[in-house]
C-alpha cells in the first residue's frame, strides 16, 4: 500500500483530469458546429457534455481527496457509474440530436 498523497493518488488525480480536459475539448467542439447550425436542438448535446465535463472534474477531485487521506476507504463504484452515465447520455444525444 501506498503512503497517503503518495504517487498513485497523483496518477488517479492526472488520469481524471485529463479524462475531464478531453470531454471539455469534446464540449468546445460540439459548440462551434452547434453554432454552425444555427442553434435549435444541436444546443442539448453542448449542454449535456458540459456537465459531464463537470461532473468528471468533480469526480476525480473527490476520488484523489479520498486517496490522500489517512485512511482510504475502498473506492465507491456509484461515481464512475454515474460518470458513465452522463457520458452515455451526451452519445446517445450527439447521435440523436447532431
């Protein structure tokens, strides 16, 4: 086991980080051709993807938190299944929606 704040927090902490920065990267994408097409409905997609990047954010600096404390607990599987959801549900409306 790790020491707390040691590197495997720092890696988990990179890893959703980086997770959250290409879904933001996704979300800018999706604005411009929304734009491109005038708005309407291509709007929910952008809005959706956005939270997810948020959500991601949020997620990985909680789980990092988690691992820097003195005593880790065991990793809570409801997060990233929510996590997936939300990216689940910005795909479905990109093909849906776009």
């Amino acid at each position: 086991m790790t020491t707390p704040g040691g590197a495997q927090a720092e890696r988990t902490g990179l890893a959703w980080r980086r997770t959250a920065l290409a879904s933001a990267a996704c979300t800018v994408l999706l604005l411009h051709s929304a734009a491109q097409r005038h708005w309407g409905l291509s709007l929910v997609p952008v809005l959706l993807a956005a939270a997810t990047s948020a959500l991601l954010a949020a997620i990985g600096a909680r789980r990092e938190r988690a691992m820097r404390a003195p005593e880790p607990g065991p990793a809570s599987p409801v997060l990233p299944a929510i996590a997936s959801l939300a990216v689940t549900a910005t795909a479905v409306s990109v093909v849906i929606l776009h």
